[in-house]
C-alpha cells in the first residue's frame, strides 16, 4: 500500500511514545532537533533492514525487461548493464532458457570460476546470472546461450529499487509496516543514546 512520509513519522513517535513517561511528549535532543527529523532520515535504513529479511513477494518490484540491451559474447554467454536504483535483483530470465535464475551468485561464489569452463557454466537448462559493481556500474554477467543463437533478448528482468518516496509517500506491504515503524523506533532510541530503549522496540516486531 502506499504510506505518507508523515503517516509513518506519526506512527514511530506513537510507538516511541509506548515507553514515554509523558505521554504525547517531544523528544527533543540538546542541539535543539526534533526528533521527527531523526525519524524521516532513518526510514530508508529501517525499510532497507526490514526488507533485508523479506520475502521478496512482500517487496515493491520494478519490471525492467524492456529496457536492457543484452551485450552478447561469441561464447553464449553476455552481459546486461542494469538501472542504477537496483537493490535485489529477483528475477531474469533469458529468451530460450527453460527456466529463470531467481538466485544470483557475485564473484565471491564458488560457482563463479565455473562459468569460464564451455562444461561446467550454466546453460539453458540450468542458467546462472553473476551480479557484478564495477566501478559503479552495477551490471549482471549471464551464463547462457547456445553460441550458435544470434540474438540475445531478455525475457524477464525483475528488481527490487532502493527505497524512495515519490511524492512524499513509499509503497509498503501493508503487513511490513508495523516492522519498519518498529525497527525505525529502535534506530532513533540508538541515535538518542536510549539501547533499552531500542531493544524494547525490536522485541515489539510481531511477523
């Protein structure tokens, strides 16, 4: 569902208010700063940390198939420069593969060196997608494509961005918020100095 900036700042100060000794009361640091400023730059942090341990069918995804041009290898195999916002990717999928890659592995894999052998890489039937940042250019190495085939076209491209409100307002899964408001809570309580306070806010997550 899409949520307000200041339905969710609303929302923490509620929780946070949970163990206020006066109700309804501002915190306010010494350097004179409301705490809501702290609420609204945390909320990014909070969204990334919950959804860090989410299924991704509770995660707003952006379909980006259209908009990538496959760079093909005489090997089979080819890359895809990918949007700079991409946090997770879910989903690729090649034309002519049996399956789409739902795992994606990097260089540290153990699976990695095994794409440069023509026997041991991926190939129709099992592909394999090596997500790659070099110098700032997220891009993802697929594994691949019977050397014969001309064209390489995507089929399904699926990621999840980089939390950012449009509009003043996120989209959230209406059973996560409760979780960010929460764990958001906890990061201030950090910011304040307050850990019991914090931790008090972590256990309050019901999933």
């Amino acid at each position: 569902m899409k949520i307000s900036i200041d339905q969710l700042v609303n929302r923490v100060k509620v929780n946070m208010e949970e163990l206020s000794d006066l109700r309804n009361a501002v915190v306010v640091l010494e350097v004179g700063v409301d705490v809501a400023q702290y609420i609204r730059e945390k909320l990014p942090d909070a969204i990334l940390s919950v959804w860090a341990s989410t299924s991704a069918e509770l995660l707003p995804q952006t379909d980006c198939a259209s908009s990538l041009q496959p760079e093909r290898r005489p090997d089979g195999s080819g890359r895809v420069v990918l949007p700079d916002n991409v946090w997770r990717m879910t989903e690729f999928c090649m034309e002519g593969w049996r399956q789409p890659v739902t795992t994606f592995i990097d260089r540290t894999s153990p699976a990695y060196e095994l794409q440069f052998n023509p026997y041991t890489r991926g190939g129709i039937a099992t592909p394999v997608c090596v997500l790659l940042d070099d110098t700032g250019q997220k891009c993802l190495d697929y594994y691949s494509l019977p050397p014969r085939t001309e064209s390489h076209r995507v089929k399904t491209a699926r990621y999840v961005p980089y939390p950012e409100a449009v509009d003043e307002t996120y989209e959230i899964a209406d059973s996560l918020i409760p979780v960010v408001c929460y764990t958001c809570a906890a990061l201030v309580y950090e910011i304040l100095g307050c850990p019991d306070q914090a931790a008090a806010m972590l256990r309050s997550i019901v999933r």
